[in-house]
C-alpha cells in the first residue's frame, strides 16, 4: 500500500490526533461557535506551512482586515508580514461572492495568485454565510464549486464555518459536512463556571485518527495546543509495560521500612500511602526523593498540595537540603494549583516532565486532590489515574502516590470512594492510634503485590531533623510497644494478655 | 486652537503636500482602505460601498493612484472585480503611516479634513485643492 501524501499542519498536537499530518488536497471544514479558535487554528496552518514545511500558502478574509490579523498574529509570534515580503503568503480581502464568481473561473485571480507562489495551502476563513445553512440543493451545489476549484490547484484548504451546537451535536444540516474531507469541530465547554476548549475530529477521508474530544488551548506566544484526551490508546509499549523488571528494587530510604517491603518497591510498580492529613506521608515522600538522588538516581515529585518553598522548608525541617538536590538536577519538584485543572492538558505536561527529566522515581502529592478536583463519581478520574499507572510502567518508574484517608483513627477502608485497589500494586497504611492518653503513629503494609507481607501494624515516629523511622517490635520497657495491643487499627485496641506481649516476653510473638 | 493642535496641523499640511495624490476624503478614505487591506479582490461597486463614496468618485480616485505609482490592479476584463495591491514601498507611501497616525484621532481627522476641503463644503473641488496646495507651498 503505497504511503499517503500527508499534510503536517505543524499544530502542537494536532498531528498526533490525525496521525502524521491530512491527506494533501483534502477540504478540511473547522466548524466552530464565535470565539472558539477557527481563524486562529487556520492561520497557523497556513502559517506553518509556509514557514516550517516550504509549503506556500493563502488567507483568505471577508470581515477581518488584513492589519488586524497581522497585529493578533504576532502575538502568537508569527511573522505574517514577513512571510508576504518572502513571496510565501498572500492574504486576499474579498467577499464571498467575488469568491465565488472567482472560483468558477478558468483564469481566476485568486487561483492565479495562488499559482504564482507555489501555494500549497489556503484557508478561507467564514465560509458558512457563502453557502449558507439549510442544505438545498443549491448550498450543496455552491459549496461543490468551490472545493471542485480548490482541487484543481490541489490545494489542501482549511474553511472556517460557524455553527452553533446543541449537546454536542451541529443545529442544522451543513451540506458542507458531507462534502467536505475533513471535519473539525471546535467547541467551548461549560464546566462549573470554567470554560474549557475542545477539538474533535468527526471524519477524515483517506486516513485513520484519534475519535472523541480533545482538549485544546490558544497559548500566547505559541499558538493552538492540542492535548489528545486522557483515555486516548498511547503506543503500544505502554500497554506491555507491566512485566517489569520482577527483580530490582528501589529501596525507600526509611530505616525500619525497607526490611518489611523485602528490599524496597518493584521498578514500575504503584504504590498508594494512605493515612490522614498530618500522619507523615509528605516526610515519607521527601525521603523517598532524598534516597533517590542519594543513588545519583533522580525523583520528581508533583505536587497539587504544597507550594515548592513550602515544600523545601518541610524537607529543611527533617534534614534534607532539597533545594541543593535540585539544583545538582536530581530531584524536581513542580507545583501544580489544582483549581480548574483540565485533565488532558495536565497529563500532557506529567508526561512531558516524566520523558525530559526521566526520574525513576516519582511521587505525586495527592490522589485525593485529584479526587476533590476530578470528582472521583465519573470515569475520568479512574482513566486519568489509569493513564498515569501506565505511564510510570513503561518509563519503569517507581510511583508513589499519596492518598489522604480522611478517618482520624483507623480504616474503614483503604481507598474509600476512589476505588482503585486494584490497580496499585503497594498499599501503605498510616494511621493514628489512640493509646492511653497519646496518639502514636501506626504504619500496615497492606498489600504487596508478588510479595510475601505481614500485615503487622509497625509504629513509627517522625524525628525532627531526622523524619520518618519505623519503630523496632520490641521497646524499652518504658514504653509499651504495639505488639501488647490487639485491635491497633480498629479505633478500639485492646491489652493483649501479658504472656503474649512482645515487649515484655521475648519470644516475638506476632499478631496473626 | 493649542500648541499641540497647532503643530499636528503644520505635520498635517506637510505630509499632505508630500502625497499629492490625496486631493480630497475620497481619496484619503480609499487609501486608508487599501492601506489596511493591502491586497482585496472587490468590483467597484463594492468597493464604493465598503469605503462610502460613489463609484464615479471610486474609480477616478483608483486611476489617480495607480497613475502615481502606489496601486496595482489585474487587467482581467472577464471579471467585474478586480485585484488590487498597493504597492508598499510606491512613492508617496513613505509618509502615509505618519499621516494615519496624526489622523486616527478625532481631532486629527477633523484638521485633516479641513485641509482638504477647507470650511468642510462637500466634495473637494479643484479650486480647494489648488488652496490647499497654495497653503502648503
């Protein structure tokens, strides 16, 4: 089969969507309400084409004039002016009726122009009031003249339509949909109060493409950036990415805990840190990055919680000079505010991270405000979540991920709402334990997954200066240790009987 | 009339001697347009819609300029429109963005206007042209 001749548009992500670029020659109709992105999706298609892939183009403009659009285009960078002076772009003021005559014309003007620069490309931007709305036979017959004429130069077109939608779909039939190539529709979503941009490619003659709802951004200085949605299938890799390296391990750097995880964390294994705010899973996280750059491995930590100066005064506190680790470049710590966060853009930007910087650790801190962000009732936290297991797998990252419990004392359950047990492989249990008249932290590895585990609750104590260590089973009498109580995780323990306490008979008897 | 007002019209009264070509609002309104739309397929008519003058006025004004150089138009009989570009670095041009700056304002436009049609009586005559250029010189 021989190779399609494929148009790059040179969009940030859009040929990502529409693998490898548009059938050249295509009609590529972008529909779209006011404000949504056309002319500017069709500019910078025209726009690159000229200045990135030696590929000529025209703009085409019934309302806007010309000047303005210059001025708006270099707020993207672009240089239109520029371009027109290199003979490799024209920009054409007419109305839609002399488009239309021209169209028909055997010596067109606009068709000549075209011709003289080599043009590849045109968009002509407002085509919808030249052929109308309703779909009679005379709109479908307007609209045939006019890609029939941008056909016989073999131009690959971008026409901008407006068009209003009602719950996702088009008010009224466009004849223009059924005879165009390629439809694109560009949407502006109400979403509690935030307006999100979505791009979805409904056809594509002559190609395969990536279906559904993208999220895309108008970013100043760049352009249109198209974020392919979460749920979208990535390359295969990833999908094979789970039968990691079953042999290594990523030790956490917590005296006392490794020796119950059997040397530390699988590569590209997942594991989840539960327990309430305040119980020591950011400590843990920090020495988890610290032990990482230790190895002269490096760790990334995403943060949707603590701002980065708040984070490094953290670290300061239990003796980790995290701003010396990054600047040696091995830790990065970003911050992410969690309001409004759109879920495709944010993805893109984690992997994005994870493939410049290639940690082999990463901590993300927490599911839970993902949860609150995300809303844990619909499937986009659960893909977003699924994507991002995948993610950490293929790049045999060690994940750790931070989950707020919201139970003071004990667990009702590991995960609650979020119900995601089954795709972590490690869960870390951290929780309070009231005894007597103390709270004392207790530490249950809950599951491991291809490990043999205990189940024990450990206690823990957070030294200042220090951070984070998992207490021996046996204490200084002074202080009764854990294994005297039955129940630690039940918000009710209980003394166990003296003979069979671990701190006061030394025959290490265990809870089981 | 201020200091300001005073200066911008001595600019005004120069930079109108240096285009010649713009002897009344016609020809100055036509070539804002052209200048904003450097490059426009249009039929007479539309353009005389699209600027506010009649054709006759339209299409004289058209000539005039590229008689002078700052226009060009596709001699295509076949079609009523036509494509016109106006020529960026034509003679006369060099001054123009100065002249639209000083007459973007309302002041601006109103003193421009005036030295084009002095008394703002319609339509510039020959005779109010030759006074303006009399004023100029």
């Amino acid at each position: 089969m021989p190779q399609a001749d494929l148009v790059r548009t040179g969009i940030a992500g859009l040929d990502e969507i529409l693998p490898g670029g548009i059938p050249r020659g295509n009609v590529i109709l972008v529909e779209g309400t006011i404000g949504a992105g056309k002319t500017t999706l069709g500019v910078e298609f025209v726009y690159r084409g000229a200045s990135q892939f030696d590929e000529p183009g025209i703009i085409v403009l019934f309302e806007v004039s010309p000047h303005k659009l210059f001025r708006d285009a270099l707020g993207f960078g672009w240089d239109l002016e520029k371009l027109e002076k290199q003979d490799r772009l024209k920009i054409v003021f007419t109305t839609r009726d002399v488009l239309r005559q021209e169209l028909q014309q055997a010596d067109s003007v606009l068709l000549g122009e075209a011709s003289k620069i080599g043009a590849r490309r045109i968009f002509i931007d407002g085509v919808a009031r030249l052929v109308g709305g309703n779909g009679t036979p005379e709109t479908r017959s307007a609209f045939h003249v006019l890609t029939e004429g941008l056909q016989r130069e073999n131009l690959t077109a971008v026409l901008a339509v407006e068009a209003s939608f009602n719950d996702g779909n088009v008010n009224g039939t466009f004849a223009e949909e059924s005879i165009a190539d390629t439809v694109i529709r560009l949407k502006m979503e109400d979403t509690q109060r935030a307006i999100s941009r979505s791009i979805e490619v409904v056809k594509s003659r002559g190609q395969d493409f990536q279906m559904g709802r993208h999220t895309f951004r108008i970013v100043d200085g760049q352009g249109v950036q198209v974020y392919r949605r979460v749920q979208a299938p990535r390359k295969a890799s990833r999908d094979r990415a789970a039968a990691f390296d079953p042999d290594t391990r990523v030790p956490t750097g917590i005296p006392g805990l490794d020796e119950l995880l059997n040397g530390g964390y699988f590569l590209g294994s997942t594991t989840v840190v539960a327990g309430i705010s305040g119980v020591g899973k950011s400590v843990m996280a920090l020495q988890y990055l610290s032990e990482s750059a230790r190895r002269g491995e490096r760790g990334l930590m995403l943060s949707l919680d603590e701002q980065v100066p708040q984070i490094l005064r953290n670290a300061a506190s239990i003796g980790i000079q995290l701003e010396e680790l990054i600047k040696n470049g091995l830790v990065h710590v970003e911050y992410e505010p969690p309001q409004e966060i759109e879920v495709d853009v944010h993805f893109h930007h984690i992997e994005r991270l994870v493939h410049e910087f290639k940690p082999k650790r990463v901590v993300i801190d927490s599911l839970s405000t993902y949860g609150s962000t995300l809303g844990t009732g619909g499937r986009i936290f659960r893909d977003f979540f699924h994507a991002l297991v995948a993610l950490m797998k293929e790049e045999q990252i060690a994940a750790v991920y931070n989950h707020e419990n919201p139970e003071m004392l004990g667990m009702a359950s590991m995960m609650g709402e979020f119900a995601l047990s089954s795709l972590v492989d490690n869960i870390i249990l951290m929780n309070w334990v009231e005894l007597g008249d103390a709270f004392r932290l207790g530490l249950t590895i809950a599951k491991m997954r291809a490990n043999p585990v205990d189940r024990v609750t450990h206690e823990c104590e957070i030294v200042n200066g220090q951070g984070l260590r998992v207490l021996p089973r046996t204490l200084p009498a002074a202080k009764r240790p854990f294994s005297s109580y039955a129940g630690l995780v039940s918000r009710a323990p209980t003394r166990r009987p003296r003979e069979r306490e671990e701190g006061v008979s030394a025959d290490g008897d265990r809870m089981e | 009339m201020n200091d300001t007002s005073r200066r911008n019209k001595k600019d005004l009264q120069r930079l109108l001697a240096c285009i010649p070509v713009i002897t009344g609002p016609c020809e100055l309104d036509l070539l804002v347009f052209f200048y904003r739309h450097p490059r426009s397929i249009l039929t007479n008519e539309q353009l005389a819609a699209l600027v506010g003058y009649d054709t006759k006025q339209i299409a004289h004004a058209i000539e005039a300029f590229i008689g002078a150089g700052l226009l060009e138009r596709t001699q295509t009989s076949m079609h009523a429109a036509r494509m016109y570009v106006l020529v960026p670095e034509g003679p006369q041009l060099g001054g123009f963005k100065t002249l639209l700056d000083l007459a973007s304002t309302r002041q601006g436009r109103h003193d421009t206007l005036e030295l084009l049609t002095p008394g703002r009586a319609g339509p510039p005559s020959e005779i109010n042209a030759k006074r303006r250029l009399r004023v100029v010189a």
